[in-house]
C-alpha cells in the first residue's frame, strides 16, 4: 500500500477515486431503433440505458451536440407497471398501504390524501404540491416540502434539479423526518410512484426517466426513445437515426464461490472483485446482482485486521457504504455481500461462505 495512502487512512480522511463500471459509445450510423439495437449487442452489451442524472450528463457529453439519437427504452403493449420515481428501488410498491393496490386506475401517477396516509391514483396532468428528498454519499437523507402546485412530472423534474429525487420507496414514506416535514393542513402532495409501459433494451429495472416535458411520449406510432437537445422524446422506430451504446465494464458469476476463491477467479480470468465508492455505482452493480442464482453477490470489501477497517481489494478506502445495519460484524474472517434483491443492502459474511460474484473487466 502506498505510504500516502496510508497517511489518509489514520488521518480518517477519504481519497475519492473516480471511475466508471461501463462505458458510452456515440455511433454515428443512421439505424432504425432495431437496427440500432442489433449493432450495439453484436459491438458492445446494448443501446444505452441511463439510470440517473450522472448517467445522463456523461451520455449528453458522449453525443455532444448531436441531435435524435437512440437510447435503449422502448414502449411494449403490456399494462404499466408501477414505479418508484427514485432508480434502484424494488418490490411490491404498494406494500407501503397493506399491499392493496390500485392497478386497475386509469391513472398512473400517486399522491398522498390530504385526510391521512391514504394514496389515490390520479391524472399526471393535475396539480399538487410535494416532498423532495435529498440524498448524500452516506445514505443520508433529508426531506423538503415544496408549496407549489405542480404536474407530477413537473415535481419529479424540480426535484431532480435541486435536490435529488421525489420521495420514494416505503423506507422513506414512513421515515419521521418525511412526517414531521409533512405540512399538517389538509395538503394533497405528490410521491414518486408512477406506473409507465417502457422498458429498457437490455431488461434493466431503471425507473428512471428525463422526457420533455412539452413534448408527448404517447402516439400508438411512437414506441421508441431519443435523446434531442437535452431531453427525451418519442418516436417512430422506423426513423434512422444516430444512436449511443454502452459497453459494461462488470460480469456476474454465476457460479457459488468462497470470498478467496472468487477474488482468485476474477483476478486471473478478469480484474478483480468490484468496488463501489458511490451511490450511482451501487445502482449500477445492483442491476447485476438482480441476476445471481444465490441470494448474495460477494463484493471486493473486506476487513483488515492490520489496518482495523473495512478496505476495498483495489486499494479505496471506503467512503460509501450500504451496510443493513450500522455497525456490521468486523472480525479477519469476514467479507461483504449484497443483498440479491430489496435494497440490496451489503451483509458482513464470513468468507468461508459461497455465493455468486460480480468483477470488473480487464481494460482493453
């Protein structure tokens, strides 16, 4: 370990390393949607799939000044499925209100009644006031009623814009911070629960979504998504266009492992053990671990006893974290792992024990 590294480290100071589990690539070939699609999976993984602002600010810089190119979402014929606003977040959204659900309104996006924790389906186009949310590199997280009367996607936008996201996920909907934000005057308010028939090329679950917002997505010939000047629009998948792909820098095993034994394997066929320093490489590496066959993904975290911390195997130290509890167990036997689904939270295990692994990929 590098002496100034070291340094940090007693200092309790973090080194904050950037880098990036997958790449864009702007193709400047005019493709319809499919074709687009078909190119990128026979180059790289697949069209472009964003799954938050940071995402969308590298793939604007990627395709900078282009206009109409092809991301990876596309609308299919089923019935929507309802959403959380904020990327990453899973399961049943209605267990929040006792599982009862309201998938057969015609609307597709939720508030909460003025008269208690009730929620109501209600036309995107009407207007509420809301509840941001901010979120920091810790998990933190720290609520902000907005008294302004907007659309849903208006909300979502303003939220997105100044903070981080409008309130998500039951966690959040039940957190005493968001009740004590909460105004206490008969206040209909917007959450961040939407139901859409998009999906990703690649079967990804990222919820989220940067339409413009004077621009409609509907139109029975409109089933494919662009970016154009910033923002997202519809149109015909028929249209050649220019189109970006991404190449993933991450490869889930699926094949159940020791700690040792899966550090060892991804070393010698890969790189290494994956390492995550940040909220927006959680999200990504989550996708992956969404589809292992064991209930855990081993992660490059483990516990030193020589240094007295946890410590990432490509030498970060840690300045993020997702533990399911505040303090995990710390002893010179145990590893990190994440949890398959929920929050996909990461579990202190010894390392004796074995499931599947993600690691990154060599540089080529």
């Amino acid at each position: 370990m590098q002496w100034s590294l070291f340094v940090l480290i007693l200092m309790g100071q973090c080194a904050f390393f950037t880098c990036h589990l997958y790449e864009y690539h702007f193709i400047e070939e005019y493709k319809n949607w499919t074709e687009a699609q078909s190119y990128c999976r026979d180059h790289y993984t697949d069209l472009a799939t964003v799954t938050d602002n940071t995402d969308m600010e590298r793939l604007l810089d990627c395709a900078k000044s282009r206009d109409g190119v092809w991301i990876g979402l596309h609308e299919i014929q089923e019935v929507g499925a309802w959403r959380w606003s904020l990327p990453g977040l899973e399961g049943s959204v209605w267990e929040c209100k006792g599982g009862q659900s309201d998938c057969e309104a015609d609307e597709n996006c939720v508030k909460l009644e003025d008269d208690g924790d009730e929620w109501e389906a209600e036309e995107c186009s009407d207007r509420n006031k809301f509840i941001c949310y901010d979120e920091d590199r810790k998990d933190n997280k720290t609520f902000h009623f907005i008294d302004k009367m907007e659309t849903w996607p208006q909300a979502q936008s303003y939220c997105r814009e100044n903070h981080t996201d409008l309130v998500s996920g039951c966690e959040q909907l039940k957190d005493p911070e968001f009740k004590q934000e909460r105004p206490q005057d008969e206040e209909d308010l917007w959450i961040g629960l939407f139901r859409d028939s998009w999906r990703w090329s690649d079967g990804s679950n990222s919820s989220f979504r940067d339409w413009d917002l004077d621009l409609s997505t509907d139109g029975d010939d409109k089933k494919c998504a662009l970016v154009e000047n910033g923002k997202w629009r519809s149109d015909k998948c028929d249209e050649k266009k220019p189109f970006v792909c991404y190449d993933d820098k991450l490869i889930l095993i699926k094949e159940k492992k020791t700690w040792e034994d899966a550090l060892n394997y991804c070393r010698h066929n890969h790189r290494d053990l994956v390492s995550i320093t940040n909220p927006h490489q959680q999200r990504w590496v989550q996708e992956r671990a969404k589809q292992a066959d064991s209930d855990l993904v081993w992660l490059g975290l483990s516990y030193s006893c020589f240094l007295d911390l946890w410590f990432w195997v490509n030498d970060n130290v840690v300045c993020y974290d997702k533990w399911d509890s505040e303090e995990p167990e710390e002893n010179c036997e145990r590893a990190a792992a994440m949890k398959k689904g929920g929050e996909h939270e990461w579990v202190s295990k010894f390392k004796t024990e074995e499931f599947n692994f993600i690691c990154t990929l060599k540089k080529v």
